[in-house]
C-alpha cells in the first residue's frame, strides 16, 4: 500500500516513518528559507538600525546581519560591516544599504547617503558589486567611495571616487562605461552619459579606515566641497 500526499507518493503504510518523512521535508524546507549570514557590525556610533523584514530595529556592536537585510544609519550615524566575503562597508550619516547578496557575488545596493567599500583582492569567480539606480560599480580590489548627490527629476547625480585600485562603472540608462582609477573621481550624471575621470586630491583627505582598532573611523571630510569640485571640473 502507498500513501498519497498532494500528488507525491510515500512508498509503505507506517504511520511513524511517514511522520518522519514529512519532520524532515518541513525541516529541508525551513533551512532552505533561512538567510546565510552576510556580516557582522564591527563598528557602531549613533543611530543605526537593521531590518529584517520585521521592522527597524536598533543595532549594536556585534550584531550579525543576513543577505537581503536592510541597514541604515541617523544623521550622526556610523557603521562598519565586516562582509564573510572579506570585504568591508562603511556607512555614513543618513545612509541606507540592502545586503542583496554577500558570498561569492557579493551585491550591495545604496538606497540612499553614501558608502564607503574596501574589497580585498577577489579569487577567481569572486565578484563585487555595488548598485544605485541605473549604476553598476564592480570591483576585483580595491577602496572607494561612493554616494548620492543632487536630486534631478526622478534620479539623482551620483558620484564616485577611488583610494586604491580600478573600479569599472557602468551606467545603463546611457549605456556609459568607464574605468576609474585610484586618485580619481567621476560624476554620474542623471540624464548624461559619465565623463572622463579627473584627479583629485581631496580623495586621499577622506577617511578610508575601517579599523577602529588603528585610530578614528568617522569622516568628517567637507563633502559638499568635494562634490562642488566634481561638478565644476566635469560637468559642461
């Protein structure tokens, strides 16, 4: 005799092994629908909060975040998240991120504010990612910065500067591609195709640490001044 569960047949009539059976199909399913582990918060100053589907919640140092979370930071906030792909993100003020995926493809998505991403050399297949409306950035290793700038009709500019390494920049909307070298900046313009990348010195006044344990993590750096210079230098 077999047994019929929704279209699946269960070979034997023992009640006890089919309520084994159906324990560990529930139990396959519920590992299969729990998130991996994406990082920890190595740093926290402020207001920061994570959500997990559930609402925002306050974070604390040492808190563990998954793929697919959300966390962001207050007007005076700041955060570090050591990534389990060995990677690090540094979250201004007034800044959110979604985890998207964090592993071998490792995709951060900005919603909002700006960030700061240090990524060790990546093995090969290793990928890495950051996105912001129609901008990709990918990076094999590398420091840079990245962050929203004025609002124009439904998007905003964006721009982005290297400390160490090359990241490739792409934006689909104007089908832009460029690669963006350590000491560099570029603007992302709304409705415009990206510009050549320029120089800059205010690159190296930012601050690019993101060990606590070495000195101060906070930037403070005159942002609007930096991105007035970007617009000045690059925009017709």
């Amino acid at each position: 005799m077999a047994m019929l569960l929704k279209g699946i047949e269960y070979p034997g009539g023992d009640t006890m092994q089919f309520k084994n059976f159906l324990l560990l199909m529930a139990s396959v399913a519920f590992t299969a629908n729990v998130a991996a582990d994406a990082g920890k918060l190595t740093f926290v100053a402020g207001q920061v909060e994570i959500n997990t589907g559930a609402g925002w919640q306050k974070a604390a140092l040492g808190t563990m975040v998954k793929e697919n979370e959300k966390v962001r930071t207050g007007k005076k906030g700041t955060v570090i998240i050591s990534l389990k792909s060995g990677a690090a993100l540094k979250l201004k003020s007034d800044s959110q991120i979604t985890l998207s995926a964090v592993g071998t493809s490792t995709t951060i998505d900005v919603e909002s504010g700006s960030i700061f991403s240090k990524v060790g050399k990546r093995q090969p297949g290793q990928t890495f990612q950051i996105r912001a409306q129609t901008m990709v950035a990918a990076v094999r290793g590398t420091e840079f910065y990245f962050a929203y700038g004025k609002k124009k009709s439904q998007k905003a500019d964006l721009w982005l500067c290297v400390n160490e390494g090359q990241v490739n920049v792409v934006d689909t909307s104007t089908k832009s591609d460029v690669n963006v070298n350590a000491g560099e900046g570029i603007v992302i313009p709304s409705t415009k195709p990206i510009p050549k990348p320029r120089a800059y010195t205010w690159t190296k006044k930012l601050n690019w640490n993101m060990d606590a344990d070495k000195g101060a993590v906070e930037d403070n750096t005159d942002l609007k001044g930096a991105y007035k210079d970007l617009l000045k230098n690059n925009y017709d």
